[in-house]
C-alpha cells in the first residue's frame, strides 16, 4: 500500500494493539500496518512444550491404530510434528487415518509439512469438525489438543460413540503483560483497539491489568476490544465487557476484515434509496 493509499484507509491513524504470543504476533502486525494502522505488540500469553510427552508419544507410535487426528490449532500441528521427529517418525506412520483440522490456518501449518488434511468445517470451531467426521460409533480418535482447551468436543465425541484419546500436545501459559508497556499503553499511549485472539489471551490481559490493582472496565474503558470469534468474545463479557467486534470468520484476516469494516463509514446509497 502506497501513502496515498495509507492516508485513506480506514485504519490510518489508529493503533491497534496486539494481544497475541510473541512469536506469532508479527504476522498479524505486518497485515495490519499494511492496511495502514499502528500496531503495538503486548503478549499476554506463552507457548510452550508439554511437560510430559509420554502420553503423546505412545499415541504418535501408535498413530496409524487411530481412525481420525484431530489438530485443534496450528500449535498443536507444530507440537505433534516436533515429536514425530524426536521419535524419528513421519507424518506417512499414520497409515490411513485420516486428519481433521480447525480451520485454514491449521490446515496451512499442516500443509507446510506435507500432509493435506482430510477434512475442515466450514465454521471454524472446534464442535463444527463433528458435522464432517460422520458416524463415529466405534471408531478410535486421536484429539492432540493445548492443555486448558475446551472439553466440548472430546465429550461430544464420545457420546456419539467414540473411544477419544485426548491428549494436551502443547501448553498455553498465561503471561502477565510487562508492567512498564501495559502502563505506557493504558495511560499515555492508549489504543483505539485492542485484539483478542483467543480466550487465553483475554485472561492474560484482565490478569495483567488487575496485578496493578485497576478494575479491567475502568482500565480498558473507551477503548474498542476486538475477538476472533464467539467463544474469545464470551469470554470478554465474563470480566463484564462488550466486545465491539466480532468476526464473523474466525481466523485472523477476518478479524483484519471485521476491524476494517468497524472503520469504513457506512455509505447511504443514492438519495431516496
């Protein structure tokens, strides 16, 4: 995007900050300084290995006994392949199980390490994959998922007959943001909008704002908090915020796209229309 074409852009001259981990969050920074904002990073959550790969491992050893894999996030597709490799596996042990991932950017991960997934719902959710793997009755599912996940689709799984090997792949740690950044960004640098890309990263920032003794309404009040979809925006409201935007494609250009589209002004048509 040119100047000109940044001058223009309904984002010009807002600063959006980023909730996001640390390794992950300049993707998102570059789509949104592309589309001409300010972005300011401010992770309140950490990625991290499973303590315990034991359980993981027996299940990868044994991947080709499952019927579907199922990879909730591209983490989880980082985690199951960094293991493979320990265990000088490859994605071919699975055999003829087949996989089934979240949404595009899980597929994408997976994509990257050669393996075309099997199935991913139209709504990108983890109780929508249901939909696609059929009648399960009897059939045994691998679910390799972060350690504080929801339990809804394991539970949903098994009432529809399934025998779930769940199993926590990698571990979403709660990080309080750094002190000196998050006053800077409360107090003298306040956003126009803040991002929140899953629950954990809501918890991270409502944890960080009450370590400084302040109250998440009145700290965060006027500014604008955006979530990459239903459940983050739950979450939200649960510390007593309404999230002014919610995307209604629940990946990060569509949170890009539902933030673009709280800015545009709104076009009347042609008189009398």
């Amino acid at each position: 995007m040119d100047r000109d074409q940044h001058a223009r852009s309904p984002l010009a001259g807002r600063c959006i900050a980023i909730t996001r981990p640390s390794e992950q969050a300049p993707a998102f920074a570059e789509q949104l300084e592309a589309a001409g904002a300010r972005v300011v990073t401010l992770p309140t959550i950490a990625i991290a290995s499973a303590a315990d790969t034991t359980d993981l491992d027996h299940a990868l050893a044994n991947l080709a006994t499952f019927d579907w894999t199922i990879l909730t996030s591209a983490n989880g597709v980082h985690a199951v392949a960094d293991r493979l490799t320990a265990l000088g596996l490859g994605w071919e042990t699975r055999g003829r199980a087949r996989i089934a991932v979240i949404g595009p950017a899980t597929a994408h991960a997976l994509e990257e390490q050669g393996v075309t997934p099997d199935y991913m719902p139209d709504e990108y959710v983890a109780e929508a994959i249901l939909v696609g793997l059929g009648n399960v009755a009897g059939q045994r599912v691998l679910l390799a998922r972060a350690d504080i996940a929801r339990r809804a689709l394991a539970d949903a799984l098994r009432v529809r007959g399934a025998e779930v090997v769940e199993i926590a792949a990698y571990r979403t740690i709660p990080q309080h943001a750094d002190p000196v950044a998050l006053r800077r960004l409360l107090e003298d640098d306040r956003p126009d909008v803040i991002t929140f890309t899953s629950s954990s990263t809501v918890t991270g920032l409502m944890e960080s704002i009450g370590a400084q003794g302040r109250a998440p309404d009145q700290a965060l009040a006027g500014i604008i908090l955006a979530c990459i979809g239903p459940i983050t925006a739950e979450t939200v409201r649960t510390f007593g915020l309404a999230p002014a935007i919610c995307a209604t494609d629940y990946t990060i250009p569509g949170l890009l796209r539902a933030i673009i589209a709280y800015f545009s002004p709104v076009s009347s048509g042609p008189e009398g229309v």
